[in-house]
C-alpha cells in the first residue's frame, strides 16, 4: 500500500505542476479538456486502489474535487492562466466517470 500512496502523491504533483505551469512553458494542447478529465480521471482510479470501503472512497472522491478547485484558484496567480469552470468540470467529469468503474474494480 506505501507504494500506492506513493504513486499518487507523485501523480497528483504531476498533474498540479501541469495546471500551474506558467501558460509560455506548455505547448498549445488540442484539447485541455479532455486532459483535465483524462488525469482527474487516472488520479480516480489510482484512489479506488487505496479506499478501504465506501465512506473512505467517498472521502477520497470529494478530496480530488477540492484538489481540482484549489488547483483552478491558484491559477490566477500564475502567468498567462485563469481560473477555468470548464476545466473545472472536466475535472469532476472525470472523476465522476473513474469513480463509475468502483463497482466493477472494488470487492467492499
């Protein structure tokens, strides 16, 4: 399980330093949208991997949902970025749609 923890933690700073890169550091990106969802959504599934039973993983579901606002406040404080309810929900999207496969991937 400390590996686990571990491979999130790191995750969820790649993921941080990603949205708070100054927007010069970043190439021009297809679809930004579709990243936020895609890593809300990897950061979802490694945290099925840690819940021990629902309530925890109901914790770490609104945990990530925080995470993603504190990330799109702080934006404003960042060079050429702004704080974004489209990517904001493209988070929650995401994070949604991981937390769908619960069922499927859990044994609780």
């Amino acid at each position: 399980m400390a590996w686990e923890l571990i491979f999130f933690l790191l995750a969820l700073a790649a993921v941080s330093a990603g949205c708070l890169a100054p927007s010069g550091w970043l190439p021009v990106l297809p679809n930004d949208k579709l990243l936020h969802f895609g890593a809300f959504a990897a950061l979802t599934l490694l945290a099925l991997r840690l819940a021990h039973g629902w309530r925890e993983l109901g914790y770490w579901l609104v945990g990530l949902l925080v995470a993603g606002w504190v990330i799109e406040v702080l934006q404003n404080l960042v060079p050429g970025r702004r704080f974004c309810w489209r990517d904001l929900g493209a988070n929650a999207a995401g994070i949604a749609a991981a937390a769908c496969c619960a069922p499927l991937l859990l044994n609780y």
